[in-house]
C-alpha cells in the first residue's frame, strides 16, 4: 500500500522552523526568568528552590527559601532544555555561562507552539473537516494570530494552548470511537492542564459533563463497566492535580496556596472582580490597544463558524465553545494582559477560537465556499502582517522606553525606526539593507520545502495512502539535525558577534528617532547599544552626553582607585578593550563564589557638610551569581574616622552590559570627606568606568536622567 509522511509531522516541522527563527532567547520579564531558574535549579542543584533575584517576586516556603509560584507543568518540562544547554555550553567557554542554556531553553515555546498547530490538523479533521480546510485552520492559526509572538519567550501560554487542544481532541475521539485508550489520554491531557495551571479547574465541569454523558446506559450499559471508564478518565486527573497539591503543601503549608495567598498580594481570588467585567470585555473586544481581534483577525470567523459546526457536531461545538467561552469570561474578571502584547491571557483559547472555521470551508459549495475561504485569506493576510511587527519589536524593550503596554500602534512606530529585537535580522550604519544571519535562512529555506510539501500532499488528494510512522520519524530526526546545525553553526558559535549584531541595530535605531527629533528615545536606544560592545560605542557616548548633560565634577580616575583589598581567587585589572573612555575601566573578577571577593578603594576625597553631591558613572556585569553582588559604597566621616556613616548605592547581579547610574548623596553636617568603593563579593565581573563626584549647586544643577518618554501616537 502507498504511504506518506503524516501532515501533522509536516505541519510540526513547519511550524518549529519558522518560530525558531523568531525565537528571542533571552528573558524579558520577571514572569519568564521564575520558570527558567526553576529548570536550572532542578538541573544544577536537582532542587526546586530558586536562589535570591532583585527583579522577582519573593515567595517565601517554611523552609525560608525562594519558590517559584508557577506550576510544576509549566516550569518541569523547561528542565531537559536547559539541560542540554548546559551540557553544549561546555564547549563554547562563553564570558556568560547562561547565553547557550538561554537559548535552548529558549526552543521550548516555538516547539510546544508548533505541536499546538500540527494537532489542530487531526482535530480539524475528526469535526469533518476536508484536509484542505484542516490545513488552513492550522496555518491560519500558525501565521495569523497572536499565538506566533507569543511563541518567542517563555511565557506558559502556548503549553496551556497545547493542552486545552489535545484536551479537546482526546475527549472528542473518545465520543467518537467509545475506546478507553481515548479516555485515559483525555484524562491525563486534563490533568496536565490543570497540573501547568491550576486556575484552568473552572473547565472541569464541562469537560466532566461531556465525558460522562457517554456513560449514560442508553444501550444498558453495564454500572461497573461505566464506572471502570471513570476511574480511567478522574485517576490521572486526581494524580496530576494531587502531586501539584503536596508542592504547594510542603513548601506553603497550604494545599491551595501556590505561593500567593501568603505573600502581601493576598488571596488571588480576590483579583476576579464582577466589577472589572464591562472594562475588561470592552477592551478585549473594542479597544484599539488590546482587541482579540486585531492581535488575531481570523478569530472574527469564530461565530458563524461554530454555528456551522453545531449542525454536524453539537456537543462538540458545545465543548468547544464552552470551554473557550468559560475561560474567556473567568480571565475577563481579573486582566485585559496588562503591560503585555495583546490580550495575553485569551492566548491559551486562540486554537479553540480559530478551530470552527474550518467547518465554514468545509460545509458550503460554489460562491458561499469561494465567499468564507475569501474572509480567512483576508483575515489571515492581515493577521500575519501584524504577527511580523509583533516578532521583531521587543515587549519590554517598548515598556522601558515609552512606560506603558505597548500596543499595535506603539509597535509599527518602533518598527519604523529600527527598533528590532531579534537574533537573525539586523540593521548597521554602513548599509540601507537589512542583515540576515545565515541561521535565519536555513531555516526559512526548510520552511519553505516543508510548506510546498503540505501543498503538494492536499492537490494530489494523498488522504488514501497510510502515513508512514518510519518515514515520519526520518523526517522528524532531519529537521532536528538541520535545525540544531544550523543554530550551532551560526547562532552559538558565534554568538557575541550575534549580540554585538543586535546592539548595532539599537545605535541605528537611535539614530532615526534622533533624525525625527524623537530626543527621548534616542538617548534610550543609545543606551541600549552599550549592552555589548560593538564599534559605534564612542559614537553612542558621545551622543547620550550631548543628549544627557552630564553636571560638572571630579573625575575619579583609575589612578584615585588605587587601595585593593581582595581574598580568594580574585583578579582586578585595567580593561582598555571593554571602556567608555580612553584610560580604560576598572574591572573586577571573582573567580570562586567560596569567600572570594574584590574591592577597589578611592582616595579620600574632601567635601563640605550639609551638602549635596552626585555620584555618577556606568557599570557592567557579567555572569555575577545570584547569592551576592556587585555594589558601589559612600563611606563618610568628619575626617577624625568620627561620625561614620556608610552605604551601598547601587547593587547588581547577574549579567547586564554598560549602564549609567546616577545617585544623590546628602553629606552628614559633620562629613569632611568621602570614599568611594567598587565591590563585588561573588563570582562573577563587574567593570566599572567614567567615575565622577560632583557637588550640586544653583550654579551647577545635577545631571539629566534619562526618564520614560510616553509619547502619545493617537
């Protein structure tokens, strides 16, 4: 008999390549780095407890260590990633270990996305649907919703999208075959859901309705054979929700406390509030700046289609839009996603939402057939050129500069000046034409290969011939050895040439919003160029002084930071390479967490009491563990070592590029002078450059910080 490769492993495939060539791999927000430390420490300290991080939310167990509150179903499977990328990160001894395991762990979310739209193929065609219709209900999916973006980072939406899916999927199939097989998956995939978000609970009565109505002895049924399909359906359930029960209890005490109710935000069931509705839903449904139809214009097909459906699959329809319709509601109480792209929290039910349109290029013939598959190529057309902004303009790169939720409107504007995220496309000062990495063109290559494939299977009608469960693993094991090639090859080999790449198109894009008097968020973009080191860097400086005044004052030179005092494996040197200004940066590094430390020390420097001074200047970290940190000291005293007073004005950890800082300091009445200390007492780098004490007078105001622009398009 005839074989072929299965649609769905083509679809997969597809999918994985494009959205790993949008993938960011890096972390963005507070959200995404709780789930990533939680992998690396189950891999490096096979613990789940996370060490201390300035930017997270604490959540405090018994034990009095930090917990994540995310379930264990959305930080687990993040494990194995990171675990490979440690495992190749031994091979390229990179300044940041945690660049290679980023960027693994980065792969998760455009993998679970890409089995979220091969499955709709199945599920498309267990509703009836042609293949054809299935085909395009997953690509519009794919390509044309809000689900693409969102594949890039590590936020937990797309792994409950996959499960609300296989959810959906195996509880139909079990109405439609009666096989127990059906039934003990359509239990697990629940379970699972619940057990990556324990809010998605609000769906098990609809879930248990349509299960059980089934079991209704319309044919005599035996009661025992009934019950025995039960247990097979509720026991993985129970065992997935149970497991997540005792984490919560033995880090909280509290069955029912995933690590908030204890915490100052409260019982979270106080943020689902009746009165939050009518805003909400209006947002989500009218508002230009969060619209689920504007982030995803296919989901407007969404009505007629599931009435179209319910002519041929009444409860599936039910359950379809049931369960979307439920969880619609139940996140309309809390949030329209806030500071993130969209309406973050309806991402999970976009497949179930894009599902019914299939049935609408299924069930109708001449000119209403050609009229609906018209709509999904128009609305699919311009979800698609939406998704494009989305996946080349950084949320939180948006946020930082313009200090509020960045919207469709806010993105084209960034677009349009070159404000790109992105680890394949770049733009540089030398060229009008966009950069493209090697790795992106591989990639969109296969992409290409595997669409024409799809296409060819659906126009010679290849529906009779068996899939080939062989072949399909073949061609699975290719795409996984092309893919993690070519992302060796031209993503991690050379990866600080990749960043400096990414940093150059910030210094571009600083440059048009200079060109259009957009001051503000040029002086920001120029800031973000120094996250790496990159050619214009002078350039970038020049332009965020003259951007930025800088007050006048004393130069602490290297020559002032003479005084070491350092024990352990430590080294303390002048970096000529990695400097802001022409004498070099003092650079410091801790090459052992274990009593290691380094601390440079300035001369004693005269001030006047009661005064007011700024201390300014820009500094780098890199790789500086979590469980300490890097900081800059005033120490003062009356000159007599009488009247001491001292404190840290400013601590990092962690790895962040070149940074400017800005701190007032009001002298005590008795201060005569001042020292100023530069330390790190952990593992890891810190470099520290241009230096300066300065004291403000009417004659000489303090410096000009940068602040956020809000700059209002409409």
């Amino acid at each position: 008999m005839k074989t072929r490769i299965s649609t769905s492993v083509l679809l997969f495939l597809f999918f994985f390549f494009v959205y790993a060539t949008t993938m960011t791999g890096q972390i963005s927000f507070g959200d995404e780095a709780e789930r990533f430390l939680t992998a690396q420490s189950l891999v490096e300290r096979h613990d789940l407890a996370i060490q201390f991080d300035q930017t997270l939310h604490q959540h405090i167990g018994l034990d009095g260590r930090n917990y994540s509150f995310y379930e264990l179903g959305s930080t687990l499977p993040l494990a194995p990633f990171y675990a490979v990328g440690a495992t190749i990160a031994n091979f390229f001894p990179f300044e940041d270990p945690l660049w290679v395991p980023l960027l693994f762990t980065g792969l998760f979310n455009p993998i679970v996305t890409a089995l979220t739209g091969a499955m709709l193929y199945p599920l498309a065609l267990a509703l009836g649907n042609t293949r054809r219709a299935a085909v395009v209900t997953a690509l519009l999916f794919g390509l044309s919703t809000i689900a693409l973006p969102y594949s890039r980072a590590l936020e937990r939406e797309p792994i409950l999208a996959l499960f609300l899916v296989l959810s959906i999927y195996t509880s139909i199939r079990f109405r439609q075959t009666h096989e127990t097989k059906w039934l003990w998956l359509a239990g697990t995939t629940l379970g699972y859901l619940f057990f990556a978000k324990i809010a998605n609970v609000i769906v098990f009565p609809l879930f248990a309705f349509y299960i059980m109505a089934d079991f209704i002895p319309v044919n005599k049924t035996p009661i025992v054979k009934s019950l025995f399909r039960l247990a097979a359906w509720a026991i993985p359930i129970g065992v997935l929700v149970g497991t997540q029960a005792w984490y919560n209890y033995i880090r909280y005490g509290n069955f029912a406390d995933i690590g908030l109710i204890g915490e100052t935000w409260g019982n979270p069931v106080n943020f689902f509030n009746l009165s939050n509705l009518p805003t909400v839903l209006s947002s989500v449904l009218f508002s230009p700046v969060k619209s689920i139809f504007i982030y995803s214009p296919p989901l407007l097909l969404f009505i007629p289609g599931i009435f179209t459906l319910a002519k041929t699959h009444r409860s599936a329809a039910w359950l379809i839009a049931s369960v979307a319709g439920t969880i619609f509601l139940f996140y309309s109480l809390y949030s329209d996603g806030g500071g993130w792209w969209g309406p973050k929290y309806l991402v999970a039910i976009t497949p179930l939402a894009v599902l019914p349109l299939g049935s609408l290029l299924t069930r109708f013939v001449g000119l209403e057939k050609r009229f609906w598959y018209s709509l999904a190529f128009a609305t699919g057309l311009g979800g698609f050129f939406v998704q494009i902004i989305a996946v080349l303009i950084g949320n939180r790169e948006y946020a930082d500069i313009e200090a509020k939720a960045i919207d469709l409107a806010g993105a084209f504007d960034f677009f349009r000046h070159g404000a790109i995220n992105s680890l394949v496309f770049y733009l540089s000062p030398t060229s009008q034409l966009v950069q493209v990495n090697t790795y992106a063109i591989v990639t969109t290559i296969s992409a290409v290969i595997l669409f024409a494939w799809i296409i060819s299977q659906i126009r010679h009608n290849e529906n009779a011939a068996r899939a080939s469960i062989q072949g399909g693993l073949v061609v699975l094991a290719l795409g996984f050895l092309v893919q993690a090639t070519a992302l060796v090859i031209w993503v991690i080999a050379p990866y600080p040439q990749v960043l400096t790449a990414k940093v150059t198109t910030n210094f571009v894009s600083g440059n048009l919003f200079r060109a259009d008097q957009r001051y503000c968020e040029a002086t920001l973009m120029y800031i973000a160029a120094l996250n790496r080191d990159m050619p214009y860097a002078d350039q970038a400086v020049a332009q965020i002084d003259q951007l930025l005044p800088r007050t006048h004052g004393r130069s602490i030179t290297l020559d002032n930071l003479t005084q070491l005092e350092t024990t352990g494996d430590v080294a303390v040197s002048i970096d000529s390479e990695n400097t802001l200004s022409k004498e070099g940066a003092l650079k410091l590094n801790v090459r052992d967490k274990n009593n290691s430390a380094a601390t440079a020390v300035s001369d004693f420097m005269r001030v006047q009491g009661n005064s007011t001074y700024e201390l300014s200047g820009w500094i780098k970290s890199t790789a500086i563990s979590k469980d300490g940190s890097a900081f800059v000291n005033v120490y003062e005293d009356d000159g007599k070592w009488g009247n001491r007073r001292s404190g840290d004005i400013l601590t990092t950890n962690g790895s962040s590029s070149w940074r400017p800082f800005w701190s007032k300091i009001k002298t005590l009445s008795s201060a005569r002078r001042i020292v100023i200390k530069v330390g790190l007492g952990t593992q890891g780098t810190v470099s520290i450059d241009r230096l300066q004490l300065a004291e403000i007078t009417t004659d000489n105001p303090e410096s000009k910080t940068p602040q956020p622009c809000q700059t209002r398009l409409y």
